[in-house]
C-alpha cells in the first residue's frame, strides 16, 4: 500500500504543486525505519508548512531523540498547502508521512507541535486529511492516540475536545516515558480508553481533558475543573529538563532540499528565563534558567557543521545576553568559525549595560541586522512590565553596532500594555527617530531602522494574565498615530494584523468552550489563519456567532484575583500567589530583579528540579 501511495503521488501529484520537495523526504540525515510489529510508530505532526516547521528545533530533536531508540519508529509530516490538499481530496488520497508514505491513521501515536494559537484550524485539517475522526470522542480502538505538546499545551482547553493527551513541558523528558508505557500497554492488549487513562495516572505531565469535567458559574466563569476519575492527579505538572548538558541534541539534524524559514544550525545554549518579565509566557513558565557549558555548545557546533554544511550557527536561548560566559563562547565560536565563513548569530538581544560589548563579539561573517527588544519605549511602562532596561543602554549598544559596521537595526515593541497612553505610543516614534540619528553622527548618513509592532497579548501563567487586552478599535488608532508621526524614510514599520492579535488573545486564554468555535471555523474553510493570504477574520466572527460564543469575553474583561483560570490545573512551576504579587507590584512600579543576581522571589519554579513525568 505504501509503495503504491508513492508510487501515485511522485507520478501524478507532485508534478502538479509548487514546490513538491517539500512532499518527498529523503533529505540530508532523514531516518526511515521498517515498521516492525515490535516497534512503537510515532509521526511527529507540525500543523503548518514544512518550510515553517522544519526551521523549530523542537521537531528536530524529538526526531532524533525517538530514531535512537531501537524499539521506535520517529517520521514527520506538515500541513499541505492549499495546492497538494486539492490534489489529495479529489484522489482521495490520506495524508502521509514523509519518511514511509505511511498514511497517518496506521501509526499509533500522531503528536502534533502547538507553537501558536493560530495552527490550530490546521490540527483539525491535518486529522481530517488523515481520515482520522477529528473529535476525540468519535475515535475507535483502530485510530491512533492523538497527543499534543509544545509551549501552548500550557493552556490546551480550547482543543480539549480533539486531543486525547497533552504533554505538558520539555518533551525529551516525558515523550521515552511515553514510548515505555505504550510498549507495556500494546503488549497487554488494552483497550483504547484503558490506555488514556492509564497515561493520566502515570505519567504527571499527561493530560486528558476527556478525564475532567468543568462547571462553570451563572457569568461564565468556572466554577471548577474535576478529574472525573478516581486516581487522577488533580493538578498536571509540567516535565523539566535538569541539565541541559545531559539532554539529548541532535547533532546530525535534518538537512531540508527546499528554503526554508530559518536555513541554518540552531544550537540551545540555554534554557529557561529570570528576568521576570510580567508580559513574558516563556520567561515565567520554563524556568529556572539551565545553561549549556561553552566546552558542550562547541562541541555540538561543530558535530552539527561537519554532519551538513550551514553556513549560519544561531545561539539560541531567550535571553542570550544573559548567558553566564558569553565572552568566552563567543571568543571560541568565532576562532573555530569565522574562519571557516560560518556566520554566527543571536536572535532578539536584552538591551543591558553589557549591550556595548556584543557588537564587537558579534565578529559576523554577514552585518544583516541587530536585533534588540525594548518591548516599551518609557521608563515608566518599562517598570510595570518589569522591562528593566535605560535608554543609555540601548544608544551605547546602537552606537557601538554602527561603528562595527551594522547597518540596520530591528526594534521590537508592543503596544497595549497595562495602563500605556498615547504618550507611551509617541515615545516609540522619537525612540526610532533617536537611534536613526545616531548612525548620522557617525558616518553622515541616517541609520535604517525596523520597528516592528505586536499589539500585548495576555498570557496564561503570566502576571498580567488577569488583564483585558485592548480593543480593535484602539490598536487600529495606535498604528495610525504611529504612521502619522513617522515619516523618515528609513524607518520602516511592520505592524501586526490586528485581528490576528486578537483571535490569538481568545485562545490564549480560552476555555474548552471554544472547540465548538474552532470546529465550526475550520467547517467555512479557515485554515492556515498564521498567514495573512489565508487569515479572513470575517470567518471567524461568523464561526462565533453560529458556536454562539461571546469571543469579547475571553479578552476585553478584566478578571478577578479569585477566578478559576482555565489552565489553573497545570502547573508551570511558578506558583499563582507569586503571579499575583507581580501584577501587584506592577501596579506600583516596582521592579522585581533577576532572581540569578538577587535573593529568589519564592516563584515555585525551583522546586520542579526534580522529574515530574513519572510516578
């Protein structure tokens, strides 16, 4: 069968799509195993395109992570666009994996990566190509196990009625566990529900929302989320790597044959966030912060460049700068690197007194562009976000990239933050109009300057999570007043769909309400809603009309200290009481210092050192 489906879609499908390498596997360190009955099958599912998918290192590492193991087969697949999909339903073709064409519904584990809220009309499509039910309840003992993970499965109750488990943190820890309680549970034959609720009382990052039944209060509050199920945890715990020296890396990572987003190695220098960010998801629920040493970053930098070829090695963490021997890795990197003409690269930089010095470790082989968040432009919205960075800092690092001979410089922003006015909003156009001046003092010229503009969205697990999001209407009049008031040339602006923003905002903090939503949405056709060619918000309200859901209460209410949270039965580490003395301190400016320089703000996080996965 599986022969017959490549066979069919090499001949007559792929000549027919635009950029059919992205259909056909086989690339660069790509693993394909036989499918033995002895072996577990898994396909990782990235419910967007492959060359979106392909650039998260997360795919990559749960990739080879699982191939190592004998008893597992790991292969992947990526949403098709709208091209292949037609192709595939008018041959009634299912959706295959790319290692084997194996059609999905014959592995037994379909995982799917929830990077962002917007993928998640795609997820419905992708089981829907696979011939799989999309409901969890019409599912029968031939369907695979449907489990989701990844940084939105923090907050998963919007797709509670289509996913039969959520693994909640780091996947190198709790998917082996997984792959051994699979084994054990295929072995002993049990039935399909048997085997979700058996995950749901062993391992403790696994959620079944099928498990739980939710009350909600005469407001549309809850009331309370209950296990229905006697033995399951009523709290889910989100799994942490201990040491990132010890996690596994892949350092023979797939090697795409077609463009994709990021086209480069990405190596993890460090995990987690202390900065404490109010406004920041990952900042507060990965944390404490893990570092690799500099000997193992190296290393794995040079095992990934000798097993393919990049010419780009991206350090990543979120939040670089505060990586504890930056001067010292980058002072390896570029000796082993520059003269190879292998370009090294940061994403996002804290802007800090330490900001002057990167320029000059930044010895890249390309000057692309330096890319800083300020996030806010006053001092004042700085400190309720707990954003604590000077102006200074940011002009001294701009300068001394100018010198070294960078010639752009991108700025992030948000707009919407918790009690920001118009003249926040002004700031960021002088702010702009400041750090372009200071390329002209140097070499006579303006320096050319991206700003790019995302309206705050409130997370779950955050301190602000209790705080309305502001209106379209009001996001809309920031971006005209932003237009109005920059008019230099080499200042460009990319503001972010505000519609978008807002969609984004219902489901971040969304209750399993809005299934019905989502289902009806992905029925009038949305998918793909990340992208603007495909995005038709006019959808969407339709969708929530006929679900009859309000989608303005979900983010334009201000919610009580007391309301029961839709994500309150996961635990990212930090505790609510501390979430509810940051908001409180915002109120009064106050800044709340790195815990890693500082006394430790009691957040709960370092108590999830030890191994939550498994009883």
């Amino acid at each position: 069968m599986t022969n017959a489906l490549k066979l069919f879609i090499t001949e007559n499908l792929l000549p027919m799509v635009e950029m059919p390498g992205q259909y056909i596997g086989g690339e660069w360190n790509s693993i394909v195993k036989e499918h033995t009955d002895s072996r577990i099958k898994m396909v990782l599912a990235f419910p967007d395109t492959y060359s979106i998918g392909m650039s998260h290192l997360g795919i990559q590492i749960l990739y080879g992570l699982l191939n190592e193991r004998e008893d597992t087969v790991c292969e992947r697949v990526f949403a098709p666009l709208a091209d292949m999909e037609t192709l595939m339903r008018k041959h009634k073709l299912p959706l295959f994996s790319l290692e084997t064409y194996t059609p999905l519904r014959e592995f037994d584990i379909v995982g799917f990566s929830l990077q962002y809220e917007l993928s998640y009309t795609n997820i419905l499509n992708m089981l829907n190509l696979s011939e799989i039910p999309v409901l969890a309840a019409e599912r029968s003992e031939a369907d695979p196990l449907i489990i989701a993970g990844g940084p939105a499965a923090i907050s998963p109750e919007p797709l509670a009625d289509f996913i039969d488990i959520f693994l909640v943190g780091d996947g190198e820890e709790c998917l082996p566990q997984l792959i051994e309680l699979w084994k054990d549970m295929k072995r002993r034959k049990l039935p399909r529900n048997e085997k979700i609720i058996l995950i749901a009382k062993t391992l403790k990052n696994a959620y079944a929302p099928s498990l739980f039944t939710v009350t909600y209060r005469r407001d549309n509050t809850i009331e309370q989320i209950r296990p229905r199920v006697d033995g399951l945890p009523t709290l889910i715990r989100s799994a942490s790597v201990k040491d990132l020296n010890q996690a596994y890396f892949p350092t023979k990572p797939i090697v795409p044959y077609v463009k994709t987003i990021h086209d480069r190695i990405t190596i993890e220098v460090m995990r987690g966030c202390t900065q404490g960010c109010r406004f920041c998801q990952s900042g507060m629920s990965k944390r404490p912060t893990r570092p690799r040493t500099v000997e193992n970053i190296v290393n794995l930098a040079e095992l990934c460049y000798a097993n393919t070829g990049h010419n780009e090695i991206s350090l990543a963490s979120l939040s670089i700068s505060d990586y504890p021997a930056l001067p010292s890795l980058m002072e390896q990197m570029n000796q082993a690197f520059h003269p190879r003409q292998v370009n090294i690269s940061f994403p996002s930089l804290r802007v800090n007194e330490q900001l002057i010095l990167l320029p000059s470790l930044l010895n890249v082989v390309r000057k692309s562009g330096l890319t800083l968040a300020p996030e806010a432009a006053t001092q004042t919205l700085r400190k309720i976000i707990n954003k604590d960075i000077t102006d200074e800092d940011l002009y001294n690092g701009v300068r001394e990239a100018f010198k070294q001979g960078w010639n752009l410089v991108k700025l992030y922003f948000m707009v919407g933050l918790p009690t920001e006015t118009d003249d926040d909003i002004d700031a960021i156009a002088r702010l702009a109009y400041k750090v372009s001046d200071l390329k002209k003092d140097i070499s006579g010229n303006f320096g050319q300057v991206n700003i790019s503009i995302a309206p705050f969205v409130p997370k779950a697990h955050t301190p602000f999570q209790w705080h309305p999001m502001i209106t379209l209407q009001r996001i809309k009049e920031i971006r005209n007043r932003l237009f109005d008031r920059i008019r230099r040339k080499c200042i460009r602006i990319k503001f972010h769909n505000a519609e978008r923003s807002i969609l984004e905002g219902v489901f971040a903090r969304g209750d399993r309400r809005l299934g019905k939503v989502i289902y009806q949405a992905w029925l009038d056709g949305c998918k793909f809603d990340a992208w603007e060619e495909h995005f038709n918000f006019q959808k969407w309200v339709e969708a929530f009309q006929k679900a009859g859901v309000n989608w303005t209460f979900y983010v334009h209410r201000q919610r009580d200290d007391v309301e029961v949270f839709p994500w309150d039965h996961i635990s990212c580490g930090v505790v609510k009481p501390f979430l509810i003395e940051e908001r409180q301190r915002s109120f009064h400016e106050a800044v709340t210092p790195d815990c890693r320089t500082a006394e430790c703000p009691e957040c709960g996080s370092c108590a999830r050192s030890q191994n939550f996965c498994a009883v």
